[in-house]
C-alpha cells in the first residue's frame, strides 16, 4: 500500500489539474464566442448605411440584386433564374443541403458544417459575418417562413432581429410558406378528414404544428417583411399574404414522354414521396394489392432517398405518376410529372389550391375514391396520352420559368416600391409573358370525370 500511495498521489494531482485545464479551456472558449459575437454585431451594424447607400445606388442604375434562401428547396435556383428573366442579377444561397439538389449558387455548407461540428459557439457570430457580407451585395432578400440568415431563435421562424437590421438597411424582403414552416396542427385538423396532419407519426418534429407559437411567429414575421406569399392549403395560415403559385419548372430540362394507351400490358404507376406517412402511400398500395386480387395486372415503382435527376428519369417510365392524397394541394413533384407529360393523381379539395384550375388535368383523389379512380384509369387506357399531353401544356402555361417570373413582376411592382424605370420593365416583361401564353392551345378530348376544377371547397 505504500508502494501504491506515491502513484495514487500523481492521478489525484493529474485528474484536478485536467479539471482545471478542462475549465479554463471552456471559459476561455465561452469568453472568445461571446467577444467575437459582440465584433461581429458590431461589424453587422456599420454595415447597415452602406448597404443602404449600395441599395439606393442599385435602384437608380437599375442593376437590382436578389437573394434567395435558405431553406434548401429544390426550387430555390429556379426562382433566382425567374429574377435573371426579369433583369435582375440574382442568387440562390444555402448553408446545407439534401440529397435530393446540391446545385445552389452560394452554398457554404462545408463552412457551416466546420462551425457547427468544431465550434459550435461560434455559429452566432459566423452567421453574422455572413449577414454582413450579403447585407450590402443583394437589395432583395426571399425567405421561407423557417428560417434567414440568422439562426432562428425557436424551432422555426426567421429571427426577427434579422428582419429589423434587414428592414433598416432599406432591403425589400419577402417571406414565403412551404408547406411545414407554417402548418399548424390543430387548426388544419379542424378544416377536412384528409390532412397532413391527420397521420402524423411524430406531432412537433415535422411541422411548426403549435398553433399559438406558430401564429404569433407567423404574425410577427408579417409585421416585418415587405410582403408574405403563399399558396394552396398553406394560405388560411398566413393572414393578408399574396397568393401565386411559385413553384418554377424548367421546361427546357423536362422532355415529354407520352404514356402507353396498350391495355395489354400492365400500367406502370410510379410513386416518388419524401416522407410516405405525409402522402398517403399506404392508401395507395392497398388499392394497388386489391386491384390486384381482383386480376388486374399493375407495375408499382416507389423511390424515396435519391437525388432528383433519378425520380425524373423513373417518371419518364410510367403511365401514371402518384402525388400524394391526404394534404390537399399539389406537390412539387405533381409538377415535375405533368411537365414529362404523365397523368397524375391527387388530392386537390378546393379549385382554389391550383393555378388556372379549368386548365389542370390532374386526376383528383383521395383515400376514399382511389380505387375507384384506379379503376377507371385501368378501363379508359386509351385517355393517359391526352390527359399527358394537356399535364404537358398547363405546366408550360402556368408553371414554367416564364409564367412564374411573370407573377413575380407583378408583385415586385405592386410592393417594392421600385423607380419607375424598373416598373416599366417589369410591366413589358408581363405584357410579353402573357401574350405568348395565350399563343398556347390547351389539348382535345383530355377531361375525365375527376376534374380539379370540379372538386367542391371541403
């Protein structure tokens, strides 16, 4: 034992002088992030004049500049190309990526990612540093409802200091609703049966969901912003928003490939859902399974985890594309299959969710009418390629690069209170889009008996 004593003695000493080293170490880190913190709110706000004087010089040249971000979203650099059309010099920025698109103009995912991992206390002040660069470069800054540039301070929510510094620097921000950054739970379980929300397996983890945090956030956002925007179901969330659909296909990228009219062969329905809990895909394959029962003879293809280009090229494939059926609007990927001039199902409970509704061929279904639809479907073969093709020209009329950068300049014009040079540029911009629209004829013989335009308000 006394032999033992002298070592005992050492790894008492060693452990309390680790202790204090360990101490020391993250005070010292803690006391660094909270005065590089403070430089950069510093920095942050000598910032806020010349990017006001940047803004102001920009707007009389006419050399506008656009932002958008942050959110992942598929679509964010195809509404910064609907901002190049109309003559702006636009970007789309991120911080971290999914599978599905990693192709965003600014991405600074490895930095954020550094941070994040290996000093996480830092995250403030990086955020900062960036807000600070992007402050004084870009004059409009488009957000969605979750998050800015600045961490939120709750689960979701653009930070509101953020929306003042922005504000004060005389930048035009708008805010717009993708769906779970303005869902709230007990009022969209209160509206219809089908719903997002109605099998939810997790309430609270997917969606804003909490119905007073989310409408105060959402409120106080509203009071900040040069504008909000909304579409589909997500409109009753967000209280004196402008509703356009937003959503940009590239049509250039989407080539047409018409289904099969052949009966003799099974009909190849393919289903692409990010979160299959959300779309009602069960519903779906117990249709499929008893249709099946019953001899007809059906090729079902579900994709989930890959990267975008592959659900493209799989619904080039089908007969049939499957949207979702609980939410109550159409998806991105509705969308994405109508411009590869495949029919689509979905659920659609109110004309109002879809642009142009008297022109949309979607095929309009819920868990209660999917097997009887399917069933039509597998009768009336013959009808896809029409009902394709009229998917194929509705994409073109209202949802293209073109017809979205038009709804665009019409609310730039109404709200951003730009010099009337620009107006006037976005006003030709309009006059143009429009009459080339018009130059579209929509297909023959494509209606069916589960027309959108149709559907009763639920």
């Amino acid at each position: 034992m006394l032999r033992a004593l002298p070592g005992r003695i050492a790894r008492g000493i060693w452990r309390r002088l680790r202790l204090r080293y360990t101490n020391f170490r993250n005070h010292t880190i803690l006391n660094l992030a909270h005065l590089s913190d403070k430089a950069a709110s510093l920095w942050l706000r000598y910032r806020i004049l010349g990017a006001r004087r940047a803004t102001n010089k920009r707007l009389i040249s006419g050399n506008v500049r656009t932002l958008w971000g942050v959110t992942p979203i598929l679509t964010l650099p195809l509404k910064s190309r609907c901002d190049k059309i109309l003559g702006f010099e636009s970007k789309s920025f991120v911080y971290v990526t999914y599978y599905i698109n990693r192709n965003f103009d600014i991405n600074l995912g490895k930095f954020y990612n550094f941070v994040l991992t290996r000093a996480p206390n830092f995250l403030s002040a990086f955020e900062k540093l960036v807000l600070g660069f992007l402050i004084k470069r870009y004059d409009i800054f488009n957000f969605f409802f979750d998050r800015g540039i600045l961490g939120p301070t709750q689960r979701m929510g653009i930070n509101l200091r953020e929306l003042d510094i922005l504000r004060s620097a005389g930048k035009r921000v708008y805010a717009y609703a993708y769906g779970a950054d303005v869902r709230l739970r007990q009022r969209t379980l209160g509206t219809r049966r089908w719903t997002f929300c109605t099998e939810c397996p997790e309430p609270g983890r997917f969606c804003l969901c909490d119905d007073e945090i989310g409408s105060k956030s959402i409120a106080e956002i509203s009071e900040r912003v040069t504008g909000t925007v909304a579409l589909g179901d997500m409109v009753p969330y967000v209280p004196g928003c402008r509703v356009f659909h937003y959503w940009p296909i590239d049509t250039e990228k989407m080539v047409p490939i018409a289904s099969s009219p052949n009966a003799d062969r099974p009909l190849r329905i393919a289903h692409a859902p990010n979160h299959s809990h959300f779309k009602g895909s069960h519903y779906l394959e117990s249709a499929i399974a008893h249709l099946r029962q019953q001899g007809h003879q059906i090729e079902y293809v579900k994709v989930q985890g890959v990267p975008n280009s592959e659900v493209i090229r799989l619904f080039g494939e089908t007969d049939i594309v499957a949207d979702q059926f609980l939410g109550g609007g159409l998806g991105y990927t509705a969308l994405e299959a109508m411009a590869r001039a495949k029919p689509v199902l979905s659920y659609v409970p109110d004309p109002e969710f879809v642009q142009a509704p008297a022109d949309c061929p979607v095929i309009n279904t819920n868990p209660d009418t999917l097997e009887a639809v399917l069933t039509w479907i597998l009768r009336n073969r013959e009808l896809l390629p029409a009902i394709g093709r009229q998917g194929r020209i509705y994409i073109e009329k209202w949802h293209s690069i073109e017809a979205v950068a038009e709804r665009l300049a019409r609310m730039y014009e109404e709200t951003a209170d730009f010099p009337a040079h620009i107006t006037d540029r976005l006003y030709k911009y309009r006059l143009e889009a429009q009459s080339n629209r018009a130059k579209i004829s929509n297909v023959d013989d494509w209606h069916h008996p589960y027309m959108v335009s149709d559907s009763a308000p639920t």
